[in-house]
C-alpha cells in the first residue's frame, strides 16, 4: 500500500477518536449542572431523559467494546445485534445516579479511546459477521457509534433548553 493511503487510513482512525472524545465533552457538557431530578426528568412526554440518553449511549458503548473485543481476539466472529427494547443491562444503568452513570460512561470512553488509539491499521479493519451489514470490521462500527451517538446528543441538546441554560 503507498504511504499516502496508509497515512489517510490512520488519519481517518484518529479523527474517529477524536470525535468520541469531543462527543464525550459534549455529553458531558450537556448534563454539566443539574440535579438528578433534572436529568431524570422527561421534558419531551414519552421520550428519554438526558439521564435515560446517557445510560442508552453508554449501553451501546458497552455493546459496542464487547463486539470490539470480539474481533480483536477472534478471526471473523459472529456479531449479534442490538435490541435496546428490553435489555435488562440498560434498565439497571438507569436505576443508578444520574452522577454515577455519567461517571462510568466518561470512564468507559476514556478506556475505549486509549484503546483505539493503540490499535494498529490491519486491527481497525479486524472483521466479524454482522447479520444486518455484509462488511462488518472494527473501522465500520466506530464510525456507526459515533453517528448513532451524534444523533442522541443531538436530542440531548434539545432536551437540555426546558432546563437551564448550558455551560459553554
């Protein structure tokens, strides 16, 4: 492989790092200066609260670095996929404090950051066999994660106004 793709590929990876750990500050920039009450509360009827947001973010990350963890150690393993409705896992992160939840997602991400950041070109594209998308490596989901995670912080923004204003 020439060296100008080879330097684009690790550029594509460090900018996928960089972004969870902005996503990360954003997350926790969002939630910065409430209350428990305030984060578990639902301004949008029968949506999820900022505390609920969190715990679901953090849910697919845990999901997501198992399924990483995965392809590292094994050659093209099985992936399953991921029903949120009904995971018992998600439940118990929402019976926890607002303040405990943020503080494991944050610890997990930092985690998960140093991981990526170590891994070599030939890991990122470590594949496994998702049953939903015909390539599957470890570039691919980091990219989805950090798109799905975009579009929650996004409701995360919208769900922060009824409250207060936000720190910068």
């Amino acid at each position: 492989m020439p060296q100008h793709v080879a330097d684009d590929k690790q550029q594509a990876h460090r900018r996928l790092v960089d972004r969870l750990e902005q996503q990360a500050d954003d997350i926790r920039r969002i939630v910065s200066g409430l209350g428990e009450d305030k984060l578990a509360l639902r301004t949008i009827p029968d949506k999820w609260s900022l505390k609920e947001l969190v715990c679901h973010i953090w849910r697919v990350q845990q999901v997501f670095g198992g399924r990483l963890e995965a392809m590292l150690a094994a050659d093209n393993p099985a992936i399953t996929s991921y029903e949120p409705e009904g995971d018992a896992e998600f439940e118990k992160l929402t019976a926890r404090p607002a303040a405990e939840s943020l503080a494991g997602f944050l610890a997990d991400r930092a985690r998960l950051g140093a991981l990526l950041a170590g891994l070599s070109p030939q890991q990122w594209h470590r594949s496994g066999r998702h049953p939903e998308f015909s390539r599957y490596d470890i570039h691919f989901q980091v990219e989805y994660m950090a798109h799905h995670e975009a579009h929650h912080i996004y409701q995360m923004f919208q769900r922060r106004m009824p409250l207060g204003k936000m720190p910068h």
